[in-house]
C-alpha cells in the first residue's frame, strides 16, 4: 500500500510541475529589440473558474534584432509574475523595458528588477 502512494505522490508532483509556452512577442518602438512573453502551460487549479486564467504564471525573455538573449531568467531568479500583472512599458531613453507596473528589465546592464506590488 505505501507503495502505490508513494507511485502516485511522485505523479502528482511531476505532474504539477510548470512548462511554459511562448504566448506573444513585443516589439520596441525603434525596432532593436523584442519582449518574449511566456505563460504557464494548461493551468488548471482546483475548483477552477474560467476567469482565472489571468492568474497563469508568466515570465519574459528580452532578445535584440539579432534574436540575441539580452535577459533570460535562470533557475534561481526567474522573476515569474502573474499574467493579470502584465503591462509592457518601452522606456527608450532610460534603457529600460518595465513589463509589470514596478518590474523592469535595465538593457544597458543587461540586469532585471523585480518588484512586489
């Protein structure tokens, strides 16, 4: 018996576990760069209404013309946020993409500011 439920909490937890899919791409103003973003794949929480799927987990991939990484979250930092949260921001002059209202990638030094809300 502790067998079978050891089998099927291992299943359950590879099956909860995030694969993202790319969902669209944004384009700056002048062209030089493109925003990636990613959501979570087939999110289906318990007890689910058809109203949540703004709260999908999503994070984004910075990349210049030249399909260049500029950010790319890693493992450890991956600045997920939910895609209700998304707003795009292109701020040109100070080298900055914001893609939620207080979270922004610095182009210039190639690094990434995530803010809670």
């Amino acid at each position: 018996m502790k067998y079978f439920i050891s089998i099927f909490c291992i299943l359950l937890i590879i099956s909860s576990c995030s694969k993202f899919e790319l969902k669209e791409v944004y384009k700056s103003p002048d062209s030089n760069y493109k925003l990636e973003v990613f959501i979570e794949k087939e999110y289906k929480p318990i007890a689910s209404l058809s109203s949540e799927s703004g709260y999908r987990k999503t994070y984004v991939v910075l990349k210049d013309i030249k399909n260049n990484v500029i950010f790319e979250p890693d493992l450890f930092d991956s600045c997920t946020f939910q895609l209700i949260d998304f707003s795009i921001d292109w701020k040109s002059k100070e080298g900055k993409v914001y893609f939620t209202k207080f979270s922004y990638i610095d182009i210039k030094n190639k690094t990434i500011h995530c803010l809670e809300p």
